[in-house]
C-alpha cells in the first residue's frame, strides 16, 4: 500500500510537533512547512529530524510562510499531499491586538490562500484539508456550554481573523466539493505549549518561585474561565475528521472548566505549596498559607507568607473573553472520540517538566553563570 502524505503548517508549534509525531506514527510521509527565523525554531521537532542526505525519508521540512501564495502554491505542487493540516498562525490572542493586520493575513487570508492553492494545483478532489478553528470564535458567549450550532461573537483581532477561516473553509466544501473541516478546539496544552500563553506561564513561574530563581508571578484577569485539554488528545482528534465519509465541522473540548486562579492552585499543589488568594481585581494577590513535601521530599522553597502571585493589569485585554465551555457529545458520538487526559494530569506533567528545566537552570546559576530570566 503506497504511503498517505501529509502537509502540516504550523509544523513547529505545540500542535504541529503533536501532530507530525501521530502521523509519522501512523505510517504516513509527513511534510512540515517552516518559517525562515534567524534563531533556529525546530526545538519542537528536533526529535522527529531526518538527515536529508538520507533516502526515502517520511519527515521533510520546507521553507514558507501563510502570508506567500508563491510559497505555498509551490510547496503544495511539489507535494501532492492527501491531507493538509492548517495549523499555522499567529496564535496569541494579546497579541493580536498589537499586530491585528499581521494576524489577519496570516490566520484569515493565509486560509484561503492554501485553499487556492489546492485548486490552482487540482487536486481539490484528492487533497482532504483540515483548518485549525477555536473556541475564540464564541467570544462573547450566547450559550453555555457552547456546540457547533452556538452563534459566534468573536472578541479580538485573533477570533475575527479566524472567523474568516472558518467560513472560506465551509464555503470552499459547499462551492467546489471539496472535503475541508473545521475543528473548533477548545484551549488545549501541554509541556510543550508556548511560554506566554497563561497555562505554561504559571507552571513555569511556579517551579522558578519554588527554586528561588523567580520571586513572583504577575498575571492578567485570574477570573477567565476555560476548557483546558491536552493537545495530545486533541491532534488525533485533527486526523479523525479527516478521515470520514463527509466533511463536517466539530466542537472539540473537555466539557469541564475551571478558572485560571485555580490553575494556580493545582499547579503549585504539585509542588507542595498550598495558596490563599486574597484581595479584589488589581489587589487581588496569592500568599503561600502551606509548604509542605510531596513524596516524601520538599521541592518548594517558599515561606508561609510569602506573595507569589500579583495582578498586573497590564495583561488585561482590551475585550476579553471571559468563559469557555465545550459540549464535546457531537465529536463523540460521530467520531468515537473522549479526551483521555485529565487537566489534573495535564498539570501534573506540564510541572514535573518545568520543575526539571527549572532545576537545570538553578544549578548553571550555583556553576556563576546568570541564569536566564524573561519575564512575558
Ligand atoms: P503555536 O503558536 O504553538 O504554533 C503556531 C505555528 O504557526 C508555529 O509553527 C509558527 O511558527 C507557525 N506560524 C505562525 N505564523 C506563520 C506564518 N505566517 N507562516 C507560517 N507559519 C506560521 O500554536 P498551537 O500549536 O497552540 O496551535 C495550532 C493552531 O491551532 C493555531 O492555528 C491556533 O490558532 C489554533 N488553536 C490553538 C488552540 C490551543 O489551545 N492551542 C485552540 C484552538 C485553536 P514559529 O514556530 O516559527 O513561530
Ligand atoms: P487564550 O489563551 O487567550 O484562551 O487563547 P491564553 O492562555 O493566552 O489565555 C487564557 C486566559 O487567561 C487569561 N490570563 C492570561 N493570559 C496570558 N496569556 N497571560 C497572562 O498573564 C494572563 N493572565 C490571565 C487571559 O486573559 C485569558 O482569559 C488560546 C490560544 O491558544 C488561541 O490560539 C486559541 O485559539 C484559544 O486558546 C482557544
């Protein structure tokens, strides 16, 4: 049987390095597109690398970017895939508002142009694609919790953009035929997730306060709540609806929510610190009432007392979107899918890996070397 070739954008990100792995996993040749940067932006997918000197390689990269038709038209030709996974963009909703033109064309018209691109090479009858929509696009909820029949209000320059993805996908399946999806997944992490998107930020700022690398955390609206998953549940999830009958969209989540303050709390739990927030808005502040081992060991070195949470209205958004809830039964009913990973799990794992980077960097700063310290 010959291989199924994939197209991944987005190929270095958290999703894109899930993903590629789950695919190569399955047997497919799996192609990646890349942005030309001037740091290298492979860390990601460092584990999946093949030597292009070798033969018959299933794992290729090639340089492009959504804002270049050329690129893409190119790329696409060369590649002939069954599958395209568009996973590429500018995905940071606080930076949306700093960038919102940048992240129009990336997220809105980078959509259409690989759409186009399918058709100007021909093989909208062969190539299945799958565009990566969110559950930003409820914003101002209308329904709680939210399915794929809850009407969209989108809150940011990040969400409009694709909400334009998200229609020139259905449009481009009802016009032409073509087999495109939209999966509108709910917020999903893992250790690998950004480091300033609000998850990765806390499970990193936890394990530095607990080695004394960091005094404290400052956060934005602790108040916002989500649907977190984790994105190694969720990128099967990209594969399934592209291997269906019909093309059909999905809501992809967990149908549980908490609250970003209590993210918080898990994540220092699992270091034995137990916190106390106290406070109202800006005021609002976390204070250590607990330290205790976990396993026998103690990880923290906090006092009781100590604040190591702090609001800083400066990651407050212009309009924010404050609750999110996925109804997940459609996707499981048509697609067999549950998410298999609990957020206590999901927690679990993103702390034990930033603890352990957390301790790497303690120890170069006892070597005299100045350990590295971005605050985001
Ligand atoms: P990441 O931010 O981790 O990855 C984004 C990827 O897009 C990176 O590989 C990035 O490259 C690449 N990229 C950005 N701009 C361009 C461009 N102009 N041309 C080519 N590549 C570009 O996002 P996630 O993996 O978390 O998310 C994957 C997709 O799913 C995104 O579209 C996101 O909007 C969407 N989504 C994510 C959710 C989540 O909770 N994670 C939920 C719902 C939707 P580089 O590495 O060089 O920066
Ligand atoms: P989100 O994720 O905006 O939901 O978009 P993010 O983790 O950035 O924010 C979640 C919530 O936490 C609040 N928050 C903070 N957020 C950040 N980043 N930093 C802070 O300091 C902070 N303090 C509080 C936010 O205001 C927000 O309410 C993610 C991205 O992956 C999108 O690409 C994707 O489409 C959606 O999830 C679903």
């Amino acid at each position: 049987m010959t291989k199924k070739v994939a197209l991944i954008t987005g190929v270095t990100g958290q999703d894109g390095s899930y993903l590629a792995e789950f695919l190569l996993n399955k047997g497919y040749e799996v192609h990646g597109i890349k942005r030309r940067s001037s740091l290298f932006n492979t860390d990601r997918i460092d584990h999946l690398y093949q030597d292009p000197h070798v033969n018959n390689r299933n794992f290729v990269l090639h340089y492009g970017d959504l804002t270049d038709s050329t690129s893409l038209v190119r790329i696409v030709q060369q590649v002939q895939p069954d599958e395209i996974y568009n996973l590429a963009a500018q995905s940071h909703v606080a930076v949306s508002f700093e960038e919102p033109e940048y992240t129009a064309n990336a997220d809105g018209i980078g959509a259409l142009r690989l759409l186009e691109a399918i058709r100007i090479c021909g093989l909208e009858k062969k190539t299945r694609f799958y565009q990566a929509s969110t559950s930003e696009l409820y914003g101002l909820v209308q329904e709680i919790p939210q399915k794929e029949t809850t009407p969209f209000y989108p809150r940011s320059p990040y969400a409009v953009a694709k909400l334009y993805a998200y229609w020139i996908t259905v449009n481009y399946r009802e016009a032409y035929g073509m087999y495109a999806c939209n999966g509108v997944l709910f917020n999903h992490e893992s250790p690998v997730r950004g480091e300033t998107f609000v998850t990765r930020k806390i499970t990193r700022a936890i394990s530095r306060i607990a080695l004394g690398l960091q005094d404290c955390l400052y956060l934005g609206n602790m108040s916002a709540l989500r649907d977190w998953g984790h994105a190694k549940d969720y990128v099967e999830m990209q594969w399934l609806m592209l291997q269906q009958d019909h093309a059909e969209d999905f809501v992809i989540a967990t149908g549980v929510q908490y609250s970003v303050r209590q993210f918080v709390e898990f994540a220092a739990k699992e270091l034995g610190i137990t916190l106390a927030f106290e406070g109202e808005a800006e005021n609002e502040v976390g204070v250590v009432t607990k330290v205790e081992p976990v396993n026998g060991q103690l990880l923290a070195k906090c006092k009781v007392g100590d604040v190591i949470v702090k609001v800083d209205p400066r990651y407050y958004r212009p309009t924010e979107v404050e609750t999110l809830l996925g109804d997940p039964s459609n996707a499981k009913a048509k697609l067999g899918w549950e998410p298999k990973i609990t957020l206590q799990d999901l927690v679990k794992e993103m702390v034990q890996s930033d603890y352990t980077s957390a301790k790497r960097d303690n120890l170069v700063k006892l070597a005299g070397f100045q350990a590295y310290d971005y605050h985001e």
